[in-house]
C-alpha cells in the first residue's frame, strides 16, 4: 500500500489503527502534500519508531528525476522520472503569463493505439497510482521553486483508461489539505471512451474534459484512432452533452492538424457541421511527427486558414501554442528515446 496514494480518510484510518494519535495524520499528510517529502526520515516531527513502522508497512511513492530537458525557445521544461519499480514517466513544465502549467502522465505506455501518438508505440505497462501522478507535480514544484496553478492531464496514457485513480488524483490535488489547486484549473483529456465520460460526468467535478476528436467522421478518425472503432462520433457527442448539463462545464476539443489527412477545405465543413451551434470550443495544433509514422504537419499558413474558416463557420477555435518543441514535445517521446537508446531528436 503506497502512503502517498491515500486520502485524508484513508490516511486516518490507517494512522488510528497503528494506535496512534488522530493528529500524527494531519502530520504526516502535510509532509507528503504539502512539504514534498521524498522520505519518511525527513518526517522530523514523527517519533523514530513510528517512521519505522511506516517504512515497514508502507511503500513510500518518490520519483526520481533521470533527465531534464530545457526548451531555449520558451523555457518549457520537460522531466523524465524514475517510479519505484524502474518505469519511466514523463512530465512537462510550461510558464503561461497566467501561472505555471504541468502536463502529467497517467499510465506507463498506453493502449489506446492513436496512430501519430509515441506514448502508444510499446503498448500498456501499468496505470499510475494517484501518489505517482501527484509526486510528479511535487516534484517539479521542488525542482522550480515556483508553484504550479495549472493540471493537465495529457501526457503518456489515457486517464479514464485508469480511471478510479484518476479521480481520486483529481481530488486529492483540489484538497485544501494539498496542493488545493481549483479543479477549474484542472484539464482532463481523454481519447474518448464513452462509458467513462458518463462515469466521469456524475463525480461531480468541476474540471475540464478536453476531447482528442483529430477527425470529423467515424470513417477518418478510424484512421487516426482505434478507438474510434468502439464509439461512434455521435456517443461521442451524447456524452459530452451529458458532460455539459450535469457540470456546466464546456467540453474542449483536441485537433491535431496532419497535412493532407484531417486539414483541407472538407474537413473544415465536417467539423463545422458536427460542432456548430454547439458552444463548443476546439485547440488546433499542428501534428507533432514522430519518426517511427510519416505523418507531415500542417503548416502554419494553412493552420491559420484552417481556423479563420472554421471561425466564420461559427466554431470557437485556438491554436494551441507549441511548446517546446526543441525538446521532444510530443508525448511520450522523451521517454522512448531513452528506452531506444536512440540518441537522434526525432
Ligand atoms: N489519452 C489522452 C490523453 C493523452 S494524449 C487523450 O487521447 O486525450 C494528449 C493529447 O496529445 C491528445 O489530444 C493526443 O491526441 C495528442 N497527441 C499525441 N501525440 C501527438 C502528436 N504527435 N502531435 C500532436 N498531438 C499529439
């Protein structure tokens, strides 16, 4: 049983049933939300014996930091952690003029299969406990000395693929007990399987579920994504709109432009088509290409065409900045390299 993965609650049961006091808790709570202990001997105000015993019956989640990449563009950085068992992860720090931004893993590797996704290409290891995605933020809150005001759950995995961790992750970094990061500040995004977003919808949260869509029709994005051989666009869409009137919180949707694939003039009229009227909103970015598809980007002068058409078609539309580039930007591409041992960006 990890320590760093239980909540309050669970925390004070397991405190109460050691025979200890309800306060020793509140304590040892505060060293792993709070002060990002990345021990049980840094826990000073604990006697020695009752550090032991913890050592004894608890594992204590602390990532360790392999490699750090500085993007010389924008300053994003993008770590590459060591979990307990030897699995790498993969996390990235990027500063808004509005706060501090992190991008944290849920799962190690991933089976969800999209086509232009690196995160993918080795399949599934194992999905993150709520301490492993925690301590990713810890961490580099420690390393930045600057707090983070912004989650996003986008890097390698698919989180409603490990979903009861993922709640509980999103709970214990709202908690005033913790981090207390608004939920409203943080972003979840899914592949979409639609089961989940049901699920998901009746937790009553306050976050924001953002949709990988890369496609405006069953028959394209099936090309793109295998998950789209399970749920239709139109489940897809019910969802949302179940999302949509049990939160109040507006669905964002993922486009990744591929040249010559889901960025031309129809494409532009399917998506105005499945989206208009909607209030919805959509963050364009150009593919990120990975050496292993031959996938081509779109380039920036189509991607602005690609939004102002959409725009008069009546869609909310961004691009999404792309950060750090320079630095393997695309999930879970760091990562890869270093299982690989290849040494060429990609
Ligand atoms: N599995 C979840 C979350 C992780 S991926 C999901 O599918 O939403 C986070 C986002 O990055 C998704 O929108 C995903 O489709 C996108 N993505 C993955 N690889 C990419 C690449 N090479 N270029 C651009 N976006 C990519």
């Amino acid at each position: 049983m990890d320590l760093k993965s239980l909540n309050y609650e669970e925390l004070q049961n397991e405190i109460k049933n050691l025979g200890e006091s309800a306060f020793r808790a509140g304590q040892i709570y505060d060293w792993m939300h709070k002060k990002g202990a990345e021990s049980i001997d840094e826990m000073s105000n604990l006697s020695k014996n009752l550090r032991e015993r913890l050592k004894t019956g608890y594992e204590y989640t602390a990532l360790k930091t392999v490699q750090v990449q500085e993007s010389a563009i924008d300053g994003t950085k993008k770590y590459l952690f060591a979990l307990s068992d030897g699995n790498l992860v993969e996390s990235v720090w990027m500063k808004y003029h509005h706060g501090n931004s992190v991008c944290i893993s849920s799962q190690v590797g991933c089976r969800m299969g999209c086509k232009f996704c690196a995160s993918t290409l080795d399949g599934l290891e194992r999905g993150l406990l709520p301490g492993e995605m925690l301590d990713q933020i810890y961490r580099i809150t420690k390393e930045t000395g600057q707090r983070v005001s912004n989650v996003v759950v986008m890097g390698t995995g698919e989180p409603m693929d490990n979903y009861d961790n993922v709640v509980k992750f999103v709970h214990m970094l709202s908690d005033d007990k913790g981090l207390n990061i608004s939920q409203r500040n943080i972003t979840v995004s899914t592949c979409g399987i639609v089961p989940r977003i049901y699920d998901l919808a009746r937790e009553d949260l306050q976050i924001t579920l953002a949709i990988s869509l890369h496609a405006p029709t069953d028959e394209k994005r099936r090309v793109l994504m295998p998950i789209a051989n399970s749920y239709s666009l139109k489940e897809v869409m019910d969802a949302c709109r179940f999302y949509f009137e049990k939160t109040g919180r507006r669905i964002s949707f993922e486009y990744a432009l591929v040249s010559g694939v889901n960025d031309r003039d129809e494409e532009v009229r399917e998506l105005s088509a499945l989206l208009g009227g909607g209030g919805y909103h959509i963050n364009l970015i150009p593919v990120n290409p990975i050496k292993e598809r031959n996938f081509k980007s779109t380039g920036h002068s189509r991607v602005l065409q690609f939004k102002n058409k959409l725009e008069k078609n009546g869609i909310n539309v961004t691009i999404r900045r792309e950060m750090g580039r320079d630095i393997d930007g695309a999930c879970g591409q760091l990562r890869r390299r270093h299982l690989t041992g290849d040494s060429t960006q990609a």
